[in-house]
C-alpha cells in the first residue's frame, strides 16, 4: 500500500489516459490538461482505455514518484468523463487499489452476534 499522509489531495483524471506515458508524460499532462502543479505534493490517479491499469503519480517533496497498478479480474471503477477531475479521500484510494466499489462501499459481512 502507498503510505498517503492524510493531509494529501487525491486527483482522479477521469476519461481515458495513454498508459505509454511515464512520469514525465503525466506530469505534463497535469499541468497542460488538469492545470494543476505536479509538484505540489497531490496524488494523481490516472486510467486507461481497457480500465484494468492505473499509474499514480506523486511528488512527495523529495522526488516524483511513479505506481501502477493492473488487476487480474474486473475493471477499477471510475467517473464518467463529464465529471472532469474529482477528488476522492485516501481511504477511497485504498477502496479504489483493492479493486472495491469506492463510491459506495458496503460490508459483506456482518457479525450476527458477538463472542
């Protein structure tokens, strides 16, 4: 798991990324398409075409930082593109790498009864 200070901004470029692209291609992409600086410590979260495969980019102060993520089964859920970019909380981001509904999540096991 990405250890994300709490403190951080997490971005979702929502609609479809070139998951060619390495660091320096999304991080210009930040900057030319969302308008936001790379370098300011947020998290940003990019999907591609088939939506099995994210990278994450984040610069932590020390130096930028580059993940990928691709999951065997099933797609990540992400924003329709009329959304634009959204913000989501670092929890959601956990939620979102275990391949979880993060918009709504829902406990699939309840206790009946303690002990």
């Amino acid at each position: 798991m990405i250890p994300v200070p709490s403190q951080v901004r997490i971005w979702l470029a929502v609609g479809r990324t070139d998951m060619r692209r390495g660091m320096q291609g999304l991080a210009l992409q930040v900057q030319e398409t969302l308008g936001r600086d790379p370098h300011a410590g947020d998290i940003y979260v990019f999907r591609g075409r088939s939506g099995n495969l994210i990278k994450i980019i984040w610069h932590d102060g020390l130096g930028m930082s580059l993940y990928a993520k691709r999951l065997e089964k099933g797609r990540f859920l992400w924003p329709s593109p009329a959304d634009g970019m959204v913000s989501i909380s670092p929890a959601q981001l956990a939620y979102m790498l275990d391949g979880i509904d993060w918009r709504n999540p829902v406990h699939t096991f309840r206790p009946q009864r303690a002990g």
